[in-house]
C-alpha cells in the first residue's frame, strides 16, 4: 500500500509545474519517478566522474608539490607547479562543476579553469624571466638542444 502511495504521488508530481528561475525558465523538468533506474544510473555516472576527476587532480597536485620540493632550482620547481597543478586544480574545479550542477554557482569552477589556463603560463614565464634577468644560473650539467650541439662522431668504416 505505502508503495502504491509513494508511485501515485510521484507520477502526481509529474503534473505539477516545473520550478522555474527568475528569467521564466525551468530548472527543473519532472520526467522520471524518482526510484527510476535511469536516474540512479545516471547519479552513479555523474559520481565515478566527479570521483575521477578529482583523484587525478589530487594526483596531478601531488606531483607538482613533489617536484617543487625535491627538484634542484628555480627554473625546475616553477616549470613542475606549473605545469602539473595548473592541470591538478583544473581537474578539480571541474570534478566541483559536475557535483554541484551545470548552471548558477557551479559555473564559478569553469571561470576558476578558464583564470588558471590564462595566468599560471604567464606567470611562470614571468617567474623564469625574472630569474635569468637576475642572473640566476641554469643548472651546470644539463646539456640543452640547439645550434651549440657539437656534432655526434661519425662511426668508423666497418662498424656499424
């Protein structure tokens, strides 16, 4: 009976108006019971998605923390941060987008995306410009690709 009950009063529910915004719009559009499968399917999907993301932007954090701590200079540790929390915090803040909805205050984490895109690169770049202006030196060992590059040995007739 509590069964037939709570069936009645959601297909009820499906003859009441839709919530609407300010503008007039609705929000909300009452197609499926709410014991439908499809819609606990579509919440499960909607919450190994937000897992996802936000583990590998946890990851991706991770791994720039790492590298900020343990790498040997300046231009090493920006290039680690930047690059991989620039993409970790992305990660998360869409991980935010898709667990609080695709409209009004969740719209906050695609703009915060948009913002780190555009200046974490630019800021790293300043950050290294900085640096070299200053005069801080490049790592002695490392041997960078260019026209400077001797040219490798020939090997000698026979070898091969």
């Amino acid at each position: 009976m509590t069964s037939t009950l709570a069936s009645v009063a959601a297909f009820a529910a499906l003859d009441a108006p839709a919530a609407s915004d300010p503008i007039g719009l609705p929000t909300t559009l009452p197609l499926l019971p709410a014991e439908s499968g499809v819609e606990q399917a579509v919440g499960t999907l909607e919450a190994l998605a937000v897992l996802a993301f936000v583990v590998v932007g946890v990851f991706f954090v991770g791994v720039g923390t790492l590298g900020l701590l343990r790498l040997p200079n300046v231009y090493n540790r920006m290039h680690a941060t930047s690059k991989a929390t620039t993409l970790g915090a992305g990660m998360i803040c869409v991980g935010g987008w898709i667990y609080f909805g695709y409209d009004g205050d969740a719209l906050l984490s695609l703009v915060t995306v948009l913002f780190l895109f555009l200046t974490a690169p630019t800021g790293a770049h300043m950050i290294s410009r900085a640096a070299q202006r200053m005069g801080v030196p490049f790592e002695e060992d490392v041997n960078w690709p260019g026209r400077t590059d001797e040219t490798p040995e020939q090997p000698a007739e026979g070898d091969d």
